[in-house]
C-alpha cells in the first residue's frame, strides 16, 4: 500500500494528467514485489534436504537465467549465473542452487556484491570444500542510458574454499562454465 502510495506521488509528478494512470500505481506496487521478493529469504530453510553422497569433484549448474535491478539507478541487471561446489559427504538437489541466485537477485543489487553473497550463503548452508560463483549480465544503466554500451555484459566470479586455493580446480570450473 504504502509503494503505491509513493508511486501515485512520482506519476503526479510526471504527467499532469495522471488520472488516466489509475491503475497503475496498484500494477507497479505489485511487480515491485515480484521482483524484490528476495529481501529476508529464509535460506537455510529453503534448502533443507541433503542426500549423503561419495561424490568429491565439481558439481556445476550453468547458465541460470536471472533478472535483478541495479540499486543505483533501479533498472533492470539481466544475465546468467553459474554456480559450482565440491561436495563433502552432502549434495543437494540442483533447483535449489537456482533458487538461491533468485534470492540474491531479487533484490537491489550490485553485481559484485551478490556474486559474494550467492557463494557465502552456499558455504553457509551446504556442508563443502569450495564453491565458485560466476555471473555475467548487461546492466540496462549501461547499455540503455549514460555511456549507451548495449551488449556489454559485466562479468564477475567468487570463490571460497578449495576453489579459492587449486587454482587448477578454478581453471576447470571457469572452462565449463564458459564454453557453450
Ligand atoms: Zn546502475
């Protein structure tokens, strides 16, 4: 209610004849929480189940689609994640990798930030030796506004654990999670 109230100001700000905008202010408040749902995610209670597994190699999910917004300037961050972890003892079911970039992402956000955040919280909640992290979006403030870059795409990677440390094992997960 209170977004919407804000957003019927801004409109009144805009356009004189912002009665024909009635509705809008509902419609905007309704995809601000839609696209900022992620604010106070309950991660640990989102990936709660585990499977005891012998696996210890790269576990990889590439090329997850996802759209955030850029808290400078509230437009959108549109691009890929890949996530990877070497397990010890647990996995977990792959959606569940997704939803956690959709938790960061659904967010204002710095892309830099949210590529540290997605791999902490997967140290945090999954029982591993390392986890990588890379994302690649266009940010719209770049290519839609300012310098007017379309196509550029902003490229950041995180890495905890043995992933930080065996620069071989990160030479690995920055291949697979590169090539097409
Ligand atoms: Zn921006």
């Amino acid at each position: 209610m209170d977004i919407e109230h804000h957003i019927k100001g801004i409109l009144e700000q805009i356009d004189p004849d912002s009665s024909r905008l009635k509705e809008t202010p509902e419609r905007v408040a309704k995809v601000c929480s839609e696209s900022l749902s992620g604010y106070g995610a309950d991660i640990p209670a989102l990936v709660n189940k585990f499977y005891d597994s012998a696996m210890d190699d790269l576990i990889i999910l590439k090329n997850i689609p996802f759209e955030s917004h850029c808290e400078h300037h509230l437009v959108p961050i549109i691009g890929v994640a890949s996530v990877g972890y070497v397990p010890q003892g647990k996995i977990v079911g792959a959606s569940k990798l997704a939803r956690i970039v959709d938790c960061f992402a659904h967010r204002l956000q710095l892309q830099e930030r949210m590529t540290m955040e997605i791999a902490r919280a997967l140290e945090t909640v999954l029982d591993l030796k390392g986890v990588g992290v890379y994302l690649e979006a266009e940010h719209f403030c770049i290519s839609h506004r300012g310098v007017k870059k379309p196509g550029s795409k902003f490229v950041t990677r995180y890495f905890c654990g043995i992933l930080k440390t065996d620069l071989d094992l990160r030479r690995e997960f920055l291949y697979s999670v590169q090539k097409n």
